[in-house]
C-alpha cells in the first residue's frame, strides 16, 4: 500500500474552519459557569483549552480516515458541514453551554485522482475489508490520544488533559457504534471479531478513566 499523504488548499481550509468552530462551541460547554454567569464573560484561554482537550480529537479522528484511505490509493479529503458548525456554536449560545451538536463534517473518500484537468476515475475495489479498516482508524486515533491525554494528566495535573481524556474515550465509543453512517457500521460489516475488540478497548478506557477522575 503507498502511503503519500496529500491534502489540497480546500481541505485545510474546511479543517481549520471546523477546528476553530468546534473550539468555540465546546468552549461554551466546558466553561459555561464561568462565562454565562452574570451575562456572558468569554475569556481566550477558554478558546485555546478546548482547542486542545476537544477540536484536535474530531479533527485527527478525520484525519486517521484519510491516512488509511489513501494507503490504498483513494482520494480521501475533509469537507466541513457548514450548517452542522453553526447548529453547534448556535445551540451552545442559545442553552448557554448545556448542550452543543456537534457535526462537523467528515472524511470524503472516492476511487478517483486529482489532475490538472480534475479528476480520473481509479479502478480500486473498495471492499469492505478497506472500508472498515478506514472505519477504524477513526476510534483508533481516539484511543491514542486518550492514553496521550492520560499521561499529561498523570504528569501535570491539569483539569484541560483530564477533559481530553473523556472527550477521546467518549468519541471512541460513540463512532464505534453500529448503526447509520458512523464508523462502527462500517467495522462490523468488514468483521465483528475486530469490531468487539475495539469496543471492549475503549469501553475498557472509559471506565478506567471514569474511575480515575470522578
């Protein structure tokens, strides 16, 4: 499988528009005491804290899909949902940081390849074995940076890395669901074996976290 990683202007564009977006909105959920009490006190470290407990964890789940896609020759970019960013700052602004929707956008993938004069169709069988290992490199990626984000809180105390922890453990489990789009749909198609095992790793991480922190 190659491994070239490409990206275009576009797709770094939608990802830093999803980025920042995601931050502010979670930023109104995580610190919504602080900012909501007596009229609505937004400091910056509330913006840069969720930036790196929150926005990174949807933004390299995305880019795990990508990586894997294009080992096997597929085009692969993110593409923000630009109503499913503003439902998320508009919720949390309007229940003042109790609820946020968070629907970013997600990981395009196609048979195809990008030239000069657009775009040529590739002919790679997407197989379900493929597909659901381009599932998995989403909650795989979580899984990571939850165990990341457990050492930074073991070595630094620091509520924002205790917050990255459950934020990555929670999107494990939650994509690893088998229903609709989500990546566990995809995962349980290809295998159940594989599917279980990554479900009992990260139910297995989010209890130890719970356990831990609360």
């Amino acid at each position: 499988m190659k491994s070239k990683f490409r990206t275009s202007q576009t797709e770094i564009q939608h990802i830093i528009i999803a980025l920042l977006a995601l931050a502010f909105a979670f930023s109104l959920v995580l610190f919504r005491k602080e900012i909501f009490s007596g009229g609505f006190n937004y400091n910056f470290k509330f913006f840069t804290g969720t930036l790196i407990a929150v926005g990174f964890a949807f933004i390299l789940h995305e880019l795990g899909h990508k990586f894997v896609a294009e080992k096997y020759g597929l085009w692969a970019e993110f593409r923000m949902w630009p109503f499913g960013l503003v439902l998320a700052v508009g919720m949390a602004l309007i229940f003042k940081g109790s609820f946020v929707f968070a629907a970013p956008g997600a990981t395009m993938i196609a048979p195809i390849r990008e030239t000069k004069n657009g775009f040529v169709v590739k002919h790679i069988n997407i197989t379900k074995e493929k597909m659901g290992k381009i599932g998995l490199a989403g909650p795989a990626v979580n899984n990571i940076l939850t165990l990341i984000f457990v050492a930074l809180s073991l070595a630094f105390g620091l509520e924002i890395f205790k917050t990255g922890a459950f934020v990555n453990a929670g999107l494990a489990i939650f994509n690893l669901l088998p229903f609709a789009i989500l990546d566990g749909q995809k995962i349980w198609g290809w295998s159940k074996g594989v599917w279980l095992a990554e479900m009992l790793i990260s139910a297995s991480l989010f209890f130890l976290i719970a356990v831990q922190y609360v």
